[in-house]
C-alpha cells in the first residue's frame, strides 16, 4: 500500500502545481508580450488594450478606440 500512496501523493503534488502555475504562466507571458510592444514603440494603453481589453469595465479602450477612430 505504501507505492501506491507514494504515487497517489506525487499525482495530487502534481495536479496541484499544475493549478496553481498555470495561471502565473499566462499571466507572466501577457506581461512580456505587453512589454515587447511597448518597446516596439506602442503605447502602453494601446498595448494594453491589445492584449487585454477592457478588463475591468472602464470602458477605457472603448474611449481609445473611438479617438483612434477620429484621427
């Protein structure tokens, strides 16, 4: 009994580094990707909103758009 709760830790060891890393995975790449376009020259808004959207409701990329829109 005892490799088989030996296996059965590694797997729940496993499964709960795979949850909890993962969303610190994607998080790091949005921000080097974000990064790579502000040194591309965008604008850190722009960039943002690229990647992004407008995740917390501010409507702020919507407001970026449209003046975009008018140049």
């Amino acid at each position: 009994m005892e490799g088989r709760e030996l296996v059965m830790g590694i797997v729940i060891a496993v499964l709960v580094a795979t949850v909890v890393l993962s969303p610190v995975a994607c998080t790091a790449h949005r921000h080097k990707v974000i990064a790579e376009l502000i040194e591309g020259g965008t604008s850190p808004l722009e960039a943002k909103c690229a990647i992004e959207g407008d995740s917390l409701g501010t409507n702020t990329c919507a407001a970026l758009a449209a003046t975009r829109m008018k140049e």
